[in-house]
C-alpha cells in the first residue's frame, strides 16, 4: 500500500520545494500537493549538504510518527540524505521526542523529525534539528535555497545507514529522575498518535494503575483528533477520569511534544496554569531564574512566576522560537499555552510531553494535595481557550500589522497598552485580548483573559470590531466565558 502511494505521489509532484511549505520554525505540506517522496529526499539532499558544508557534520538522526505517509516519507528521505555522504541512524516510529533525545543521547550531528503533529491526517512535515539547536526562520529558507538550486553534496561513497531501537533507552532517561511514593491511577489519552509507540513501555514501569485510552498508532485518527488544545478532543478523557475516580488525565498530540492534562475534578488545566506547578519546583532547585512563557500564556502565569521568585519573560509563540530564547537566556524552563513545555532543568530544553507527564506526577507526589489543589491558590480570570479561523493564506501575513495599524493611534486615548513582541496582545483595565498569525495553518489565533463577565464581553466586541476591520468574522465557543 505505501508503495503504491509513493508511486502516485512520485508521478504528481514536480521535483521541487514549493516556497509555501517553508514555515519559520519547520517544514510543512499537503501530502498530493505541495509534498511527497520526491520533496522528502530533497529536503534530505539539501538538510544533509547544509550539515557537511556549514557545520562539517558527519551524522544524523531520523524518526517519523504514525501518519500513513510518513514511512514512505522516511524511506525518500533517508535516501536524500545518504547520497549527500552522512552517517543515517533512523530510529522509526515514535514521537517527536525520542528523536531530539536521540540526537542528544547518540551525540548526533543533526536530526530530522517526520510529523504533521496536530494537522490533518493529509499533512505531513519535517522538524528539524541540530545537536546544539532548533532550526528556523533564515535557516529554513537556506535548505530551500540548497533544494532550489541543486548544489548538493555528492560524495565519492554514499553515506551509511542503520536502524536503532532506542525506545527503552529513551524511557530510562525519562525515568531517571523520577520517584514516587504515591500509587496515582492516571488516564492517558495518545490520541492515536505517536506517542502510544512508547506509552505502554512509560506506563508499564510508573506506580500505580493507568488506564490507556487510544494507544493504538493509527494515523486516520479514528476517535478524536490529536489536538489537546481543543476541548472537545478532551471529553473522552474527561469522562474517563470522572467516572473511574482516576487521579488525573494526561493526553498527547500526534507527535507527543504537547501535553494536556485533566484533573481529578475533570477540568482542563490550560498549560499556562500547568507551568505554575512546574515554576515551583524549578525555582526551587534555580533561584530567581527567567521563565519564558508565549504570548498566549495568562497573566496569571507571569504574576506567579514573579510570585515564586522567578523572572517572567514574555517571548514569541513556536517551538523553535521558544528553545533558542531559552538557549540565550540559559532558562530552565519555558511553555506556551498550545501544551510545549520545555524543561531545561534536569533535562534537554526541547519538548517532550511524556517527560512532562513524569515531572507532573512527581510535583502530585510531592503535595499532599490533589492536582486542583495544586492552582487553588490561583485568581481565577475569565478565558477562552485558543480560537482558530481560516483566513486566506496569501493575506495571513499582513492581516494582523493591520489591525496594529488600527490599535495604535487610539492607544492612549481609549486608555489600552499595546505589547507587539508576536501579533498584537491588548491589555485594558478588565483583562487582555491577543491576535496572532499561525505560523503552521492558514488561520489567525486569538485569546481573551478578562477579570470578569462583562469585561469578558466588553473585550469580545472590541476584537470582533477590529477583525470585521479586515475583513473577517470571530465566532467565539459556545458564546460563554470559561473561567481557567
């Protein structure tokens, strides 16, 4: 079956990289369209020409997820990079993770990452990675410029290529700070992504009991869409945890870099409410230490930060974006509402939500209390969660410096502050309202956090007024304000 889809695909797309598909923190595409097996060993061409040519690199790692495009994806591109000399270590599937702790744990030059995360199933991408770093922005379009232009690496000798299990390896790093006292009965939620390659392994060596929902890696995404950003994809595991008197519910992405969890009383903790509970732990062990949280993080995170006596920073939303600030500033921790949390402290400072569900039971062990326990100290603003629409693709990057555009004449005469580190984020007396561009899909993000009802539904006006400004319509969930 792959191999007839890889022929269909090698027959439709030109042996090209469509300037689309060059995002600022991955690559990223439609499977038939814009993306496929020829693209893939491109990309692997050129990856592996930059990594010889501007690093002088010898080795590199790949992995893929559970998407029924990837394997043929994996296959073109390890091919791709082979030619260009490298030493190839593909690790096969599993989520994004193992692939950066490969690169970290196997002293890799380079690493490249087969995942179209939360996108629909006919999306796929590459994360890509060096071992000191993300790869981003300027250095993305380099790649396209190598694929463009043809100039490759090509060697007397092909480069090598082997296979690796390191799933237990992996799970024994996870686990090699962990300890608990207290038998948990968890809820896990893979989403039928990624992560349920490695979850029985995780699961089978924690205390406790642990209900697995969806583990089975199936890339149609039959049950929900692996997306625990969105509320609705968290019902199963919210009824799961409510009804079998679990202690908390902990759910993945597609590729396991974002984590969501449900506490014992089946309510949401967003991840900015989540990152309070780890800031403790991390200043503890890192006084007065930065904290970085995106632009869509509450400010009830930044308040408590600074509570515990930590240094908030406030930084641009996208994982690549999030680790080289983390880099700069040398923090130890950092986490955007979307669920990546970066824990630099006793770990890597990449993504990976399986180690972020291991720091959360051991921050429960610690407490005598339960999870909502952990929050209960917490002013509770009203929010929404993450609010997506679809704008046309070739108008989403001037949409929002519009709305800028808009804002900042009457700033200091409606009495708003105006913060434009990534999108625009406006805070009044009664809350904040944000609007950013995705960076991965053609739509606009928003969020609201206001201190009540009706400044709640002051600041839902003034949003839809400045949308309808550009020409588009906001439809807010259900039309209530959720209170975090």
């Amino acid at each position: 079956m792959i191999r007839s889809q890889t022929r269909a695909a090698r027959e439709s797309l030109p042996a090209s990289l469509s300037p689309e598909i060059l995002r600022e923190y991955d690559i990223r595409g439609q499977i038939g369209i814009n993306l496929g097996p020829e693209q893939a060993e491109l990309i692997g061409r050129a990856f592996g020409t930059y990594i010889r040519r501007r690093i002088g690199g010898e080795t590199v790692c790949v992995g893929y997820d559970g998407r029924h495009s990837s394997p043929g994806l994996a296959q073109a591109l390890i091919d791709g990079l082979a030619q260009t000399g490298l030493q190839v270590t593909n690790v096969g599937l599993g989520p994004t993770p193992m692939l950066y702790f490969a690169v970290k744990d196997l002293m890799q030059d380079g690493g490249i990452m087969i995942t179209g995360s939360h996108n629909p199933p006919d999306y796929n991408g590459f994360k890509l990675t060096l071992q000191n770093g993300p790869i981003f922005g300027e250095t993305i379009q380099e790649i396209g410029e190598i694929a463009a232009s043809g100039d490759f690496e090509t060697p007397d000798a092909k480069g090598s290529v082997r296979t690796l299990d390191i799933a237990e390896t992996y799970i024994e790093r996870l686990l090699r700070d962990f300890s608990c006292k207290r038998d948990f009965k968890v809820a896990w939620d893979a989403g039928n992504g990624a992560a349920g390659a490695v979850l029985h392994k995780l699961v089978s060596r924690l205390p406790g009991e642990h209900i697995l929902l969806y583990d089975a890696v199936d890339g149609d995404f039959p049950n929900h869409h692996p997306d625990p950003t969105v509320d609705e994809n968290m019902r199963d595991l919210q009824n799961v945890v409510t009804e079998q008197g679990c202690d908390l519910g902990i759910a993945f992405d597609g590729d396991g870099d974002r984590i969501g969890a449900i506490d014992e009383k089946g309510n949401i903790l967003r991840c900015d409410m989540l990152m309070t509970v780890y800031a403790r732990d991390v200043l503890e062990n890192n006084p007065g230490a930065p904290i970085i949280g995106d632009v869509k993080c509450s400010q009830v995170m930044f308040d408590e930060i600074s509570r515990l006596g930590g240094r908030p920073v406030m930084w641009k939303t996208g994982h690549s974006l999030i680790k080289a600030k983390m880099a700069e500033m040398n923090a130890p921790l950092a986490g955007e509402l979307s669920g990546h949390i970066f824990f630099g402290d006793k770990y890597y400072g990449f993504d990976d939500a399986l180690y972020c569900a291991v720091r959360l039971l051991a921050e429960m062990n610690e407490s005598e209390s339960p999870l909502s326990g952990l929050t209960a100290h917490l002013p509770r603003p009203y929010s929404t969660p993450e609010i997506r629409f679809e704008v046309d693709e070739a108008e989403k990057f001037v949409l929002v410096p519009r709305v800028l555009e808009n804002l900042r004449p009457r700033a200091e005469q409606e009495g708003f502050e105006i913060i434009d580190t990534d999108g625009v984020r406006v805070i009044t007396e009664g809350g904040w309202w944000l609007l950013r561009h995705s960076n991965t899909q053609n739509v606009l993000v928003s969020r609201i956090e206001a201190v009540n009802p009706g400044a709640m539904a002051a600041m839902k006006r003034m949003l839809a007024h400045e949308i309808a400004n550009i020409g588009y319509t906001i439809h807010f969930p259900d039309d209530r304000e959720d209170q975090a």
